[in-house]
C-alpha cells in the first residue's frame, strides 16, 4: 500500500486539516515535487502522469488530468492557470518522445498550451518548476538553457545555454534573474556561478545573448535585502543578499521564508555552511550530500539524525550506540543509549533494542521490546519484577510454567485462578487452600483428595482426610455423603480386622471416626428425606443401610434400629417376625402354634415353614395351609400337633418342609423367605421344654439360647 500522501495542516496550530493518496498501488506512484495553490485549489503532480486538483477547504477532488508519458517538474499556478514540465511524444511523429511545457485550465485541467522544447533528447526535460511574470514565461531545462516565452502565446522570446547545469530555481526581480549553475568536474568538485540577465519591460527585445552578464555584485539600481524582507519580496531579498555575496543570508530566506531546501542547500554551500548545508541536503533528499558536509563538520549526533530521516534508523542506531559508549557521564550513557534503542527497534532489531532500553531505564519500552521478542521466559520475569503480574501470568501460562503462573494470581488476590493453576502445577495442598479462600469448599477438598499420596504418616492421613470431611460439611448445602466416604477412609486407616464378621476394633481413633461417618450417612440421608418428603427414595435406603452398619459396628443398636427402620421404608422392604409357642413333654403331644407378623413396609410372597424335629414327630393328619402373601400389618397363625416319641434314642430328627405352592414364578420362588423353626430337645435323656432354632434360607438367626415364646426378626426383598 502506498505510504506517501499529501497533507494539509492548519497554520498556527499545525492542526491536521486533511490528506491526500493517489489512486495507485505502485509505490513508485507517489508526489515528487511540491503543491501549489491559486487559494481556491491546491494543485500537485504525481509520477502517475497525473495531475490533481484538490479543493483547498477539504482536499476533496476537484479533477484529474492524466497527461503526456511523465511530468518532469512540479506546477505552478498563476491567473487560472497551470504550467508544469511534461515529457510527451511530439506531433506528427510517432514514437518520437518530447519535452514541453503544458499550460492546464486551472478549473477544468483541459491542456490549453503546449511549448515543446526539444525532440529525442533526454537531457532537454524542464526539471525546475517555471517562473510566471506578467511579461514572461521562463523555463530551465537539463540541457543547460534557460528559456525565455511570451505568457499569452507561449512563443520563444530568446534561450541561453550556460557552460553548467542550472542546479537551483532561478530568482529574479524587475531587473534581473539569477541563476546557479555548476559546471562538470571530476568526482565531486564543482564550481558555482552567478549569472544575471537583465530583464525589460519589452521581453521581446532580449533576445541577444550579450545581454547575460556573469556577476555578484548588486546593481546600482537594485534595492537593498531589508527593503524587500520589509514588502514581503522574499525571492528579491535572497537575490539582493547572494548579489553582495552574502550567501548565508539568501540561504536563510530561502529555508525559512520559502522553505525551499533545495535552492537553501546550493547557497549554504556556497557560503561554506556545511551543518546548514547537510540540513537543507537532507530536506530535499539528497542524502549522500548531506553526509559528505556533516562527515566535514564531525557532528556523530546529527549524521545519526541524518539516517533517521534517509530512513537507516540501523545506521543511525549503531552511531548513537558507539556514542553511549564513549560518553563520559552517566546521563549522556542513558540518552545516547535510548536514542539508539529506539532506533534498533525501528530496524526491528528488538533484543538489541530491549537491551540498551533496559540500561536507559526506559522499563515500559524495555517490555514493548521483549514483547516482540521470542524471549518469553525474559518478558515474564521483567514484568514480574515490576509488579505487573497480569501480564506476567499471561506469559508464564504460555510457557506452562503453572506454579509461576499461580503465584502470580495469588499476590493479585485472585484465589480461583491461583487454584486452577496450581491444580495444573500438580501442587494440590496449595490448590485447596486457595480454593477455601475463594469459598469454593467442594474443590479445595477435591484437590486434597486428589493430592493425597499413596502411602502418608497416620498423623498426617488423618488431618487430610479430617480437613476434607470437614470442607464438604461447611459447603452449602453440606455435601455429606462425601464427609461420611473422608471418615470412612479414617476409619478404614484403624481397622484391624481380617476378616469382615470379626468383632470391630475398640481403638478410640477407629470409634470416633466410625461414629462421625454414621452420623454424616445418617444426615445425608435425612437431607434426602427433607428434600422429597413422604416419598420412598431407595438411594435413601441405600445409605441409611450404610448407617446402620456403621452403628452396629459401634454397638449401638437404638440408633442402628431407628436406621434399619428407615431403610425398610424406602426400600419397601417386608420385616417378618416370627412366635412359636407350646409345651411338649415326654410320650405327649402338643400344639406348637407358629405366628408369622409382617412388621415392614412391603408384602412378603412365598413363605414357607420347614419343622424339624428331634425326638418330635409332628402330626401328619393335620394338613398345612401356607401362606401366599403377608402384606405389611399382617400376620398368618398356624398350630402343628405334634407328639413325643417315646423311643427318642432310636429315631432320627424328622424333617417336614411346607412350602407354598402358589408363587406367581421360578423367580420369585427362589427370591421368596424361607423361615425355618427347628425343635429340639435339649436334653436326649429328658423330654422336656424345647427351645425353638430359627433359620432363614438356611442361615441361623437366633442361637440356641432362644426359649419358646421369644420373637425373632428376619426380612427379605419382596418379589
């Protein structure tokens, strides 16, 4: 994209009004002469053979005229029109290539005069732009004449060819015209000359030649400098002053009057004023000048300064740099070293820029610069120190470097940031404090789980898992079910047992943890009754039966008993309690009447009495009627006649199952309680009272302590 642009400023502010950019992309396509303006338009050419006519209140367009094959000067206005250098091919001849003078129509851009100044010669191009007088049109070409036209018909009144070329925009009053010329030379010596030109009334009659003169010195009739600077007539003040061979003043007045480097270049040289002549040099472009002069004049700073504008900052940098390292006091170091910072990082040499930014002390272009870099590791650490941690967090997480990056979040009191990245670092024990002081409980007792190590000293295990139980209780709502798995584990840490049915431990450590994770189940689970009230919840079930198992552990079997209860009711579990009453004596026989209670909260289906008898018979002609379903409050009575044998030493126990043959399925067959009262004397030898043995699908329920009339519990799902 093309960068060159012209610019409008306001005056006495310096206030951008407006710019301009060609239509092109070429970046050759740009203005190499300056604007002109007629007050109503400002008027510039570009070497996209075109001319622009902008409006002066906006810079908006007013037209465009693209002509011949190249301009060769800049345009000039005067009285509504527009003369400007034009390189073309010549009429009538074809491929012919020319230079002229055209004359525009200033409102419109239309050509409405052309001079031609020579054919198929590439020397004869007008390369100053065209001095307009009332009396006279005066062109210089790079074929070392100066040409002199009429201003209405553009006719030639007279040309001179001089021995050098003309180098600077002639200057002229109602007398003369000035013009500077160089002869050539070998390499770069050069000689300047003066010509004058008397100039009359009738340009016409200046045709001779002999009318030049070769002089500086001022006419008699030509004005003091200080008259004309008084009237505003800069250009005759630069002429009185360089005619009286004060070439340092007409270059002032042309540099700051006129702002015209190029002709200011030429006299300062004249006057051997080399800073002031590289200025003007640099000004206009001419670089390789501008160095030669201040090379002459030993000034590092402003040949440093001298790149810069010839856009070379990494030239210029390498001065400034050898500058701040001959420099004596400590602030000229820091200067000279900033200036060339900067200069290195125009050249995109950022390391190198970052380095002489951090001597100068420049700490925020010192980061802009590591910034750029690859060199994030550095960048980190430079914005750590200085506090910015922020940013220092950005970087260490782009280098994984999690733990840095967490301390950063911390010292900005950033607790959940700090937390993830030291998740993320694997220093969990840290994560969680920093998750507590965030107020996220349920996370900080996940990272203290999550950090917790294979094999840990008992003091240690069981403040960790103390603290992690004691998180999920403060969380809100109290995450329970978890606290209940933390002191679990502690419990799990003190059990002795090999073997599950063994009697627990009585240590105190196993007991107080045990308790807490019974009392944390049994909250659990009553936060689940609050939440869904009079409903049956299983998973209720599920841990009030982990409650009581918990309890029973500790022996203590109210709190154990008000869990089964509720276990029984969210499960919809059956509870059969069985009574066997009856008296039986030797060569007798008795009732033995068997009540079966469903005391649960769901129907029992398939039960079955198996009787076994030792030295008791049971009565085969009372027949056996059983029970298909006991519904929760239901009970099922029955009376077996049974008699003594007299022989008891020579009869085997007799066994006699009743079972209830109207379950729906297999299934349920299988899945049904069998209750199981076993009879049996308790002596061989003596045939008295007999204690009842109750036995559920073949396991014993209650021992042989039990005594006619005792009540025995038993449950089983339902079908």
């Amino acid at each position: 994209m093309n960068a060159r642009k012209l610019v409008a400023v306001e005056a006495q502010s310096g206030t951008l009004v407006w710019t301009f950019s060609p239509e092109t992309n070429r970046q050759s396509d740009w203005f190499p002469q300056t604007a002109t303006s007629d007050g109503e338009f400002v008027f510039v050419a570009c070497w996209n053979q075109t001319v622009y006519a902008l409006r002066a209140s906006d810079g908006s367009l007013a037209w465009k005229n693209k002509i011949g094959r190249g301009l060769t000067s800049a345009p000039v206005a005067s009285n509504g029109r527009i003369y400007i250098g034009v390189k073309d091919y010549a009429p009538n001849a074809p491929g012919t290539y020319a230079h002229a003078l055209y004359v525009l129509d200033g409102h419109t851009g239309e050509r409405i005069g052309r001079f031609e100044t020579a054919r198929a010669n590439a020397k004869a191009h007008i390369k100053l732009p065209p001095i307009i007088r009332p009396d006279f049109v005066a062109i210089c070409t790079d074929a070392k004449q100066l040409i002199m036209l009429a201003p209405d018909t553009l006719d030639e009144l007279w040309r001179h060819t001089f021995d050098g070329q003309i180098i600077a925009l002639p200057a002229h009053d109602a007398q003369q015209i000035l013009c500077l010329t160089q002869a050539d030379a070998v390499e770069t010596e050069r000689e300047t000359s003066v010509f004058g030109s008397n100039v009359s009334a009738a340009p016409a009659a200046l045709g001779a030649v002999t009318s030049l003169r070769h002089t500086a010195i001022r006419p008699p009739d030509t004005q003091p400098p200080q008259a004309h600077l008084e009237r505003g007539e800069y250009e005759q003040a630069a002429l009185a002053f360089a005619l009286m061979g004060n070439f340092s003043g007409a270059g002032k007045i042309y540099e700051e009057n006129l702002a015209d480097a190029k002709h200011a270049r030429v006299l300062y040289e004249c006057a051997g004023n080399a800073l002031a002549a590289a200025r003007m040099a640099a000004a206009w472009g001419h670089f390789e000048s501008a160095f030669r002069w201040l090379n002459t004049a030993q000034k590092p700073d402003l040949r440093a300064a001298l790149w810069v504008r010839a856009g070379k900052p990494e030239q210029a940098a390498e001065i400034y740099e050898a500058m701040a390292q001959a420099a004596e006091a400590a602030e000229d170091t820091q200067r000279f070293s900033a200036l060339a910072a900067a200069q290195y990082e125009a050249a995109k040499r950022f390391a190198k820029a970052a380095g002489l930014y951090m001597a100068a002390g420049e700490n925020d272009a010192y980061l802009r610069c590591l910034e750029q870099t690859n060199d994030r590791e550095k960048l980190a650490e430079a914005l750590r120190s200085r506090g910015d941690f922020a940013r220092a967090a950005i970087r260490y997480i782009e280098l994984k470097r999690w733990a840095d990056a967490a301390k950063m979040y911390e010292l900005m009191g950033d607790h959940a940031q700090a937390g993830e990245r030291y998740a993320q670092a694997q220093k969990f024990d840290e994560a969680a404090d920093q998750f507590e002081q965030n107020k996220n409980v349920e996370r900080a007792a996940e990272m203290l789980i999550q950090g917790a190590p294979s094999t840990e000293p008992e003091e240690a295990f069981v403040k960790r898992w103390m603290c992690v139980a004691g998180l999920f209780k403060s969380a809100t709502p109290p995450n329970l079910e978890q606290a209940a798995l933390a002191y679990g584990r502690i419990a799990a840490r003190f059990d002795t047992r090999k073997d599950p049915h063994d009697a627990p431990p009585v240590t105190s450590q196993y007991r107080k943890a045990r308790m807490a994770e019974a009392e944390a189940l049994q909250g659990y689970a009553q936060a689940l009754e609050a939440e869904h009230p009079d409903e049956r919840l299983p998973r209720a079930g599920e841990i009030y039966d982990k409650a009581r198992q918990a309890y029973g552990d500790l022996y203590t079997s109210d709190l154990a008993a008000r869990c089964e209860d509720r276990r029984l009711f969210h499960l919809e579990l059956a509870r059969l309690e069985v009574e066997a009453q009856g008296n039986f004596v030797q060569g007798g026989s008795e009732v033995l009447s068997v009540t079966v209670r469903n005391t649960g909260y769901g129907p029992a289906f398939g039960v079955w009495v198996t009787i076994i008898c030792s030295g008791i018979r049971p009565d085969e002609a009372v027949p056996f009627k059983p029970i298909s379903r006991l519904q929760a409050g239901d009970k099922d009575t029955r009376d077996f006649y049974v008699r003594v044998d007299n022989d008891v030493f020579g009869v085997k126990p007799i066994s006699m199952k009743l079972r209830y043959r109207n379950v729906q399925s297999v299934e349920e067959f299988l899945e049904s309680p069998v209750v199981s009262i076993i009879i049996k004397s308790r002596n061989a030898a003596h045939h008295g009272d007999t204690a009842p043995q109750i036995i559920v699908n073949g396991t014993l329920v209650q021992g042989n302590d039990a005594q006619i009339g005792d009540r025995v519990t038993v449950e089983r799902k339902t079908s």
